[in-house]
C-alpha cells in the first residue's frame, strides 16, 4: 500500500491547491515556487539542514550526508508538494527528525533518500552504487513496506504493517525512518486536497503509528501524533479544547509556581539535588480523560503536574516521602515504574497528591536517565553509537518477537489487524508467580492469559487458578501485585469459548493453532467416513476406491488425506464427491441426497440414545433447537465444525435444507447413559407451591434440571428450565404431566436456549 503521504511527489499542478498559510485550519493558497525562488530555497535549505545536523551530531559523515543531500535534490527535481514546495522539502525534514531521534549517518541517508526508488527514475542499484549496501537495505526496507498494492484497502493496510513488523525485526532502525515520515506528513496533513483522505492518515496514526511509538517508549513521539491525528478527526472538539488550555494558562503555571517554592525548599533542606518544572498535559489526552470519565475540562485534576528529576534511585524515593510529608498523598493513585518498569522500558514514580487550594496534583519522580528513555523510548540506547548492531533492540524487545511469532499463522486481513491493534492497545498490569517471579500483561488479562504468558502448554491444560490463595475461574480478569497460582488437569481442552476469555494475542494465537490442528484431524476422520460410507452405497469394488486420479482431475487435490479433510471440513461438498463416484459406476442407480435423510420417528429401547449414521466424529447438536432422540432429525456439514444436527422443523433447520449438496443422511442409535439437553418454557398463574410442583415432576419422570430462571409479572409467572433427557418421549411424558398441574396456562419447548 502506498504511504498516504499528504503531499507525494508532483509535477506543477495547472491550479494551486488549497492549502494552510500558517495554522493548518485556515484557509489560503499557495503557488508552486518558480525556478530561481526554488533553486534559492533548496541551496539554503540544504545548508541549514547540514548545520542542524552537524550541530546536534558532530561525528556524523559530512560528506556522505552531503552527497545524499545533492543525490535527493537531483532525484526530486521538478517534484512539487501539494503546499507548492519543492518535494525534497520532506526527505530533509525526515532527515531532521532522524538527527532528534539520535540516528546515525547511515538512518539518516536512507532517510534522505526514502522516497526515490519509489517515486523517481533512480533505482536501488543506482542507490547502491553511490552508497552502499547497508543504506540500500534501509531504503528497500522502507519501500517494500510503502509500495504493496493489494485488492482492498484493508488488506494492504495490514500487508502494510506485517512487512513493517518483519522489516523491524531485521533492523529496528526502518521504523525510526517510519515514524520520522509519518509524523511530517501529519505536521503537514492539512495540505492534503481530499477530507476523507486526511481523516483516514489521522485515523491510522491514532490507532496503529501512535500506539506504536508507545510501545517503542517514544513518549514525545506519541503525543505529537495522537494530538495531530485529534485536530483532524475531531475538528471541534480540538479547537474548543485549546481555546480552554489557553484561557487557563495563566491560572496553571501561577498554580504550578506556587508548588514549586516549597517543593524546592524542602529538597534543599534534605540535600537533594533536583530538577523542577511543570508538566504540559497533551490536548488528546486532556479529551479522552474527559471521555472516559464524562466529566468536563474543568474536572480533569491532573491538568496540574510537576516532573522531578535526580540523580539516583535512591533519591526518587527519598523525594517521594519529602513530597508526601508536604502534601496529602492520595494511595489509590501511586504507582512504582521503577520497581516495575513497564515493558517499554518507562521507569518512573507517579504520585497524586492534594495540594494548595484543595487541587489533586500529579507530582513524577525519574531520574535524569530515566526520563531520557521515557521521551525517547528505544532511541535512547542509540545516542550515536559506534558500532552498534541493527539488531540490537529488536532482540531485547519481547514483544516484537511474540507479534512476529502468531503473525506467520494469520492469513487473514481483518483477524490480523485485530491482533496487532489488541496487542497496541495501552495499559499494563503486574502479577507474581507462587515464586515471585514478575509477569506484564495488559490490562484486562485473565487468568487464562496468564497460564499462556508462561507457557503454551500450560494454558492449553490450564482449568483454573489460585489467585492470593482463593480458587478462581480462568475468566477471572487479574489486577496488579496478585499472585497466581496455575491449576492443571491432563483431561482439559480448548474450546471455542475460551477466545473470548483472553485478551493477549499469545494467547489467542495458541488457541487458535491448537483448534485448527483439531479441527484438521476431525476434518480428516470426517470426510473418510462419508467417503467410504459413499463408496459403499454406490457398490464401487475396493480395487477402484484406491484409484485417486478422477478426484485429482475434479478437486485438483494429491493425497486422500487433502481430499478427507476438503469433504470433512465442507471446502468439497459431499454430491460433488457423490457425483465422482458415481462416474465410476455407471450402471448403478444412485437415490438422490433427500432420498436418503431419514425423517421417521425412530424406534426406542429402554437405552438412551446417540446420533449415528456417519460416525461419531464432529457430530453437533445444535444450540437453536436441541434435539433430543425421538425428534425427526437433518444433518448439516458445516465449514470446520462438522454435522451439525437439527430438529426438522427448526426454522434454522429448513433454512440449511436448501443447501441441498451438504445434507446427510442422519438416524438415531442407541447408547447407554447419553443424555440431552432440552428448553422448557412454563407459563402459570403464581401461587404458593408453584415451584415445587414443577420440579417435583422433573423428580418423578427421572429428568435433572440443569438451570432455571423465573420472571413474576403480575399474578403470572414464566418459568424457563433447561434440563437432560434421555429420549423425547421421556420429555413429552414430562411435558404432558406439567400441562395438568393447577394454574399451568402453557407448557412449551423452546426454539433456542436462555
């Protein structure tokens, strides 16, 4: 997918484009630069690049950058931006923000030159060329990830962000040449002719690149884009809220100035060396706390903030109990990142306080290294290293390598964004293992999520936990300083449900892979018994059921095993195999596919009762229906999940019956001890007694009731049983008994269970 940059390369436009003079909501218009004014612009640009460069990173290579410089002027020439500038314009200012983000030489040429194999004649050899190999991989990295094309917009944004993830993990540095594109073309997102084009860039960076930059513990970064990605997809909103932080400006920092001379009075006292100032609270995070707690500007109350830096460890906390024995300290709302960094490396002391004047004050304790990785996150470890390996913070970033990992099993477009943008999403707690060993998981995790966080096997096995000693259920959502303790059984497995149990993608991941190679072994199983079942009825001699090659020509498959788990898992539907079969014996009359559904009320034993017919394997009873033994019955292939059995005249049922190609012929067979589950809807007039009599009749006629619900309006009361029959003459018996006790007006089955 091509980056939406705002302002990709062009010719001169015949009109001038709309564009902002100064503050991107105005309105205004610009004209391309006429040769000589561009040839001035870029020769002076050129040089203040070169100073700001050499200023902030004086051992960089003046003359590799220079000849970058003068190789993206020639490649960009007669390339305009959408503001009329010359298009190098945004290559240089990539390349500045790659200086700020402490890059070197080389991050910063390939940054100069990110845009012109794709946009330009000049092509990576040429690139290669003149400056070698390790710049060339950072372009083609950058490229590959900007040109994919595929056949929806989702499905190249989420080819787009799986070659991002893959091209990180060979060199941290592509994403810092990422981040630097996109948050120039946001700064300079309103030049953009086209509304919904400018929402759906603000759209992407708010809920992919911003999150990501979290992740990555580039603060700054983060902030600057979710707070241009909120000015245009919430205009409004975003001007109204800026209006209100500048007309209480002055009430702030005059607030902020009267903490500051007693915090600082009594850090000198105690000979603590430290750094005070006011924290600026981001406008987009001024709004979503307004969201989250419905509340108004006004009564956000750490709109107030103080940032102190020191010197060491120890003097964070020896400050921490100084700040508390100045002002209330409010204990629902410290948190120690220090003892617990977060896993993008953020360390630091949160404390809200009640300060003068009554107003709650949030007050940050870091050290001066600290607060340099909270603004520059993994930047931090660069700092113009020699000899520093590309690699290196991809290796030591665990969560790059567990995204890496489940991301090679999703074909999927949707489900792969679901994952990444899940796997983004901010918020983290801290649990203990029984031996104290510290675990991160997002907010939210469940106990199911933990036993995947330790190992896959455990999760796969888990039944439960002790969380702090008390027994809980794998749903329970955790909450930090728990300690949890796994419960296992070798009998357990995964179901279907447990997805909407776990929040982390590891988690999802391992149970999805486990479900799949299930449901292929199930598949398998399936389609050979149908297959054989087929093989028999059309009367084929063995010699010819082993002659593969009329379903090769048909199915293009190669293997029976392929052809098992097509006709199993319904991707091949069982006339079409039928019709195959029946090619290889000519003279046989085959009865069509509704001949063969039994719809005759079957013969009962004193035994309980099983479906039977094509075996045992992914047989299902529906859940909007529930047939019981004695209910006329269809079955129904379903795509991975096997028969699904139906009563006949669900509604549901007759739908499917339409499919006409993946109906089976379906019968009862009876199995000791089997029962079923069933609906009973009651309805009676209320008196005393009621309920015992209902379930006196359950007692007698030997049915257990598995959950009941009773709603009373009036004088009337609807009673919903669900309970375990053996067979449906055991049910009607007990049905025809409920209808002759006093005060029942009506006794039903129900379609669907509640």
């Amino acid at each position: 997918m091509p980056d939406p940059d705002p302002q990709r390369p062009s010719r001169i436009p015949e009109q001038p484009l709309p564009v902002a003079v100064d503050e991107p909501f105005e309105g205004g218009a610009l004209e391309p630069l006429k040769a000589p004014e561009m040839e001035h612009s870029l020769d002076r640009a050129k040089e203040n690049l070169i100073e700001y460069i050499k200023e902030r990173y004086p051992a960089c290579d003046e003359v590799l950058l220079r000849k970058a410089i003068d190789f993206t002027v020639l490649a960009h020439k007669d390339q305009f931006r959408y503001s009329g500038m010359p298009y190098a314009e945004h290559p240089f200012e990539v390349a500045k923000l790659l200086c700020d983000f402490n890059m070197d030489t080389v991050t910063i040429v390939a940054g100069l030159l990110h845009d012109v194999a794709e946009d330009t004649v000049h092509g990576l050899p040429e690139i290669r060329r003149e400056f070698g190999d390790e710049v060339v991989f950072l372009v083609e990295a950058v490229t590959k990830i900007s040109a994919l094309q595929s056949h929806s917009r989702a499905e190249q944004q989420a080819e787009t962000f799986r070659k991002m993830l893959v091209s990180m993990a060979k060199d941290i540095r592509v994403i810092m040449i990422k981040f630097a594109d996109r948050l120039h073309n946001m700064r300079t997102l309103s030049y953009h002719s086209r509304e919904d084009r400018r929402r759906d860039i603000a759209a992407e960076t708010l809920e992919v690149y911003a999150p990501l930059a979290h992740r990555f513990g580039l603060g700054q970064l983060k902030w600057e884009l979710e707070d241009l990605a909120f000015k245009h997809l919430n205009p409004d909103a975003y001007k109204s809220l800026v209006r209100k932080v500048v007309e209480k400006r002055q009430e702030r920092e005059d607030y902020v100035r009267s903490i500051l001379g007693p915090a600082k009075e009594a850090l000198t006292k105690a000979g603590i060396e430290a750094r005070l100032f006011g924290r600026p609270k981001h406008l987009y995070s001024i709004w979503m706390k307004m969201q989250t707690r419905n509340c108004q500007f006004e009564d956000i109350y750490d709109l107030h903030a103080l940032r102190i830096i020191v010197k060491t460890v120890g003097d964070c906390y020896g400050v921490l109990g100084i700040m508390h024995s100045l002002w209330t300290p409010l204990q629902s709302r410290f948190k120690d990142y220090i003892a617990t960094p977060k896993s993008n490396m953020y360390q630091s002391l949160h404390t809200t306080v009640i300060g003068p004047g009554g107003k709650t004050l949030e007050i940050q304790i870091r050290t001066e290294e600290m607060d340099r990785v909270a603004e520059q996150g993994i930047a931090a470890h660069w700092g113009y290293k020699e000899g520093f390996s590309p690699g290196e913070i991809g290796r030591e970033n665990n969560w790059l390598k567990q995204i890496l990992e489940w991301q090679q099993d999703l074909t999927d477009s949707s489900e792969f964004m679901e994952y990444f943008r899940r796997d983004l999403a901010p918020g983290e707690i801290f649990v203990f293992t029984p031996k104290g060993d510290l675990q991160q998981l997002p907010k939210g995790a469940t106990v199911l999520d933990f036993a995947f966080s330790l190992h896959s096997g455990l999760g796969l096995r888990c039944v439960g936990a002790r969380v702090d000693g008390n027994v809980a259920p794998l749903y329970r959502a955790l909450q930090t300083g728990e300690r949890v303790e796994i419960l296992k059984s070798d009998s357990q497995r995964p179901s279907k449900d447990w997805l909407s149990v776990v929040v982390t993608s590891k988690a999802k991941h391992a149970i999805r892979r486990w479900l799949r190679t299930e449901e292929m072994a199930h598949s398998i199983q399936l389609g050979k018994e149908m297959l054989e079942r087929e093989f028999r009825q059309a009367r084929i001699p063995s010699e010819k059921q082993s002659d593969l090659k009329p379903f090769t020509a048909k199915f293009g498959i190669q293997s029976w095993e392929a052809l098992w788990e097509k006709l199993g898992h319904g991707e091949v539907t069982l006339g079409s195999v039928a019709a195959v079969i029946q090619e290889l014996s000519p003279h046989h009359k085959k009865p069509s596919v509704l001949g063969r559904i039994g719809f005759k009320r079957a013969v009962k034993t004193a035994d309980s009762v099983l479906v039977s017919g094509i075996g045992n394997m992914l047989m299902r009873f529906a859940t909007c229906c529930h047939p019981v033994p004695g209910d006329r019955i269809i079955g129904y292939v379903t795509r991975g999940r096997g028969v699904s059995i139906h009563r006949a005249n669900c509604p549901e049922g007759q739908r499917l019956m339409e499919d006409k190609e993946r109906i089976v012929p379906v019968q009862w067979r009876s199995e000791p001890d089997r029962v079923f589950d069933a609906h009973i809807e009651i309805t009676a007039k209320d008196r005393t007694g009621l309920l015992r009599d209902l379930t006196d009749i359950f007692s007698k006629t030997g049915i257990n009731v598995e959950r009941a619900s009773i709603v009373t309006l009036r004088d009337q009361v609807r009673n919903r049983f669900r309970v375990q029959v053996k067979d449906l003459e055991q049910l009607e018996n007990a049905m025809e008994r409920l209808r002759k006790l006093p005060g029942v007006v009506s006794v039903s089955r129900r379609q669907s269970g509640g």
